[in-house]
C-alpha cells in the first residue's frame, strides 16, 4: 500500500508540477486540496485538473466566511497593517489553509503534506509552523524549496509532461483572496519602474476614477463591520461590495518595500479595497471611543499582532493573549464612520458613537464651556517640572564648571 501525501493545491504552476513530481520522486498517492478564500477560484476546473494528472482525491473547500469570521476581523480590531502599509491578505489566508491541511491528512492517514512555497518568502513559515505546531508527528514537504526548482525548469517539466499551464507568458507571481490581492516578479523587480497599468484588476486608476467623491457610511459592533451605507450585510457580503466601491475610486493601492521574515527586502505590490476603507474607519472610530491610555498602549499591541501574523506564528499563544486585550477594548466600538472616496484616496470625514467620549461642551472654543480653564496653571506647573528642575540643574552644572 502506498504512503499518501496532501498536497495544497492551486491549481497554477508549481503545484501542477508537484502532482506529478511527487508522484514520480516518491512512488506515493497524492491528494489535494484547493480552499476558497473568496479570490473566486473555479473549483471545479480545479477539480477536474487534479484528477487529470493523477490525484487520487480532490477536496474543495469553500472557507471565506470562516475566513472573514476568524482571521480578517480580528485583523481589523487590530488595525492590523504590517510597516503601516500591508492588510495582511495572504498572511492571514495560509494560517487557515495549513489548519484544514492538517485535518484532511488526519482523515486520509497521511504520512506528509506539501505545498509549493519557496525558501524565499514568507508562506513557507506561515504553512510550516501552523502545521508542525497542529500536527507534531507530520511531515512536511516543501518541494520547491528543497529541489531548488525555478520557473524555466518547471516550465520544462511541464511541458515535457503534456501539463497544461495557462498563462506561461505571464511574468507576475499572484496571490488574491477577498482581503486583498498581492503581485510580485516581472518589472516589479526593478524598485525605481512605477507599475504598469497591466498588472491591476481590483482597482482602477486614481487618474480614471469618477470625478466626483463617493460617500460611503460603515456601521460597526464589537469592533467588527455589520452594515454598509445603513444597510445590514453578512461579513463576505460586505466586504465584496466594498471591494467594488473602493476599487471603482481607485482605493487601496499599496506599492511597497517590505522587510520579509527570511531578511531579504521585497518590492510588493497589493490590491486592498476593502481593507484600506475598513481598516481607516475602525482606526478613526477607536479615536472617538478609547481613552488616551488605551489608545497608546492598543497601537503597541496592534504592532505586535501583525508583527506575530506576518511572521508565521498565528498558533502562537501570545497572538491569542494579545487577541483577549484587543476584544475586550472592542466591547464599547460601535458606532458609524462616514468616509469619502475620492481619487485612490480614503478618508473618514464624520464620525458618531454612543460610547463617544467627545464632549463638545468641554471641546468647545465659545466662551460658554464646561471646561474649567482655571485649572490649566495648576496642571501645567506640575506637568512641566521635571522639565523645568532639570534645565535648571543643567544651568548650576556650567555655571559651577566656569568657577
């Protein structure tokens, strides 16, 4: 009886050739496994290429409100942004796609599982950690990463096996799910070649956008999305009609120079509609309800989380100790943020809460406040005396070193 391996499988490049590699290398069965992440994947073509090249099972598994539920909304309470720029899309994607992995090689009995991450970048980590940390005892198999395999071979393999590869002549490498969109390779290498027009599809233009700004109102509880433009929506629902407004104005781009896991600095592009409206809205919306306090110390551990997500380590116990901080500062975030979309830019523009800490009669500037401004001497007195003992020390020192 032969061993079984699970391979995550897309369907493109690399894993079409893993199907049969595999299969050649280490005389196993191979079972693979495509997961719905909301990028629109026809399943069942993928389906039907598995089999094609000799899988001996397919598993399809839609899990984008899973996804929404468990990985991109615990995002958005954490403002989750890595180096201010990156929503996390496939970061938080592979977590999900490695815990599923784990439980169909369970169910099948499997020796191994693969996927087709290079030692490069950072979904090695993502997959490799979450599934070692799940399934101690379970191999992992990285082929790519282990035969060094590179594109022109690969090709050649494929061809030279009659695997049928779309798009050969493309030079980008892509990863998309409902979050967002990521596009590497090709003139993208080149960090001083702004990007051609060509590789976008989620949004347009900021030059080709409307001419006239867009208004869009977002409502949410517990620090989570639940209505659009006062409409209640479900979580996938929302953010795919986000995605196609924000995208129409040309909202989301992000061209960026980002530090990977492994050390080496990557020019990335990704496509974020959703994310860059929803993220910005929860962000002005904290601002109304959380104490100074809370916000100072919230924006070290949103640091931290995304540090922890985008490193791999989503299984890690202290991303759920962080994640209990975060829910419970998110028990008051509930209101609406109004934002305007103009131009690939987003910003929010009015803002309500019944929780809202603003006070307009301590805030106002009219002479008729609240606001005690006696007691501003007092305060800045003591504010400022360390300050003011310090320099004052500072001056005796010079005056002394002079005598």
């Amino acid at each position: 009886m032969k061993d079984t391996i699970i391979l995550a499988y897309s369907g493109g490049l690399d894993t079409s050739v893993l199907v049969k590699w595999l299969q050649e290398e280490y005389d196993v069965d191979i079972i693979t496994f495509t997961m719905e992440l909301g990028q629109q994947t026809d399943l069942k073509k993928v389906a039907e290429k598995a089999h094609k090249l000799g899988a001996k099972k397919h598993y399809s598994v839609d899990g984008t409100e899973e996804f929404v539920l468990n990985h991109v909304f615990p995002a958005i309470k954490a403002n989750a942004l890595y180096e201010e720029k990156y929503p996390l899309a496939t970061a938080l994607g592979r977590p999900l796609i490695a815990k599923k992995l784990v439980e169909i090689a369970q169910k099948e009995n499997a020796t191994a599982v693969a996927h087709g991450c290079t030692g490069k970048g950072n979904d090695q980590v993502r997959f490799d950690v979450t599934i070692k940390s799940l399934a101690p005892n379970l191999k992992v198999m990285a082929p790519v990463r282990e035969w060094g395999l590179c594109r022109e071979a690969e090709i050649k393999y494929a061809k030279e096996k009659g695997i049928s590869i779309p798009h050969l002549s493309d030079p980008y490498s892509i990863d998309q799910n409902l979050w967002g969109r990521s596009i590497e390779c090709g003139h993208l290498e080149n960090p001083e070649q702004e990007p051609l027009e060509e590789i976008y599809t989620l949004t347009v233009s900021p030059e080709e956008a409307p001419d006239k700004p867009e208004y869009v109102t977002i409502e949410f509880e517990g620090g989570c999305p639940v209505a659009l433009n006062g409409k209640k929506m479900k979580p996938v629902a929302l953010i795919e009609k986000l995605n196609e407004i924000a995208g129409k104005h040309g909202v989301g781009r992000v061209d960026h120079i980002e530090d990977r896991l492994v050390g080496i600095k990557s020019r990335e592009i990704y496509e974020s509609p959703a994310a860059a409206v929803l993220i910005e809205a929860h962000k002005d919306l904290e601002k109304l309800i959380l104490t100074r306090h809370e916000l100072e110390f919230k924006k070290q551990v949103d640091e931290k989380w995304t540090q922890l997500v985008y490193k791999g380590l989503w299984i890690d116990p202290l991303r759920e100790a962080l994640d209990a901080f975060i829910d419970k500062t998110q028990e008051r975030v509930c209101g609406e943020v109004k934002l305007k979309l103009y131009k690939g830019h987003c910003g929010a523009v009015g803002r309500s809460s019944p929780m809202s800490l603003y006070d307009k009669n301590l805030a106002t500037y009219e002479v008729e406040s609240s606001f005690n401004q006696a007691h501003a001497e007092g305060f800045i007195e003591l504010w400022g005396l360390p300050t003011k003992v310090a320099n004052l020390l500072k001056e005796k020192v010079k005056k002394e070193k002079k005598c």
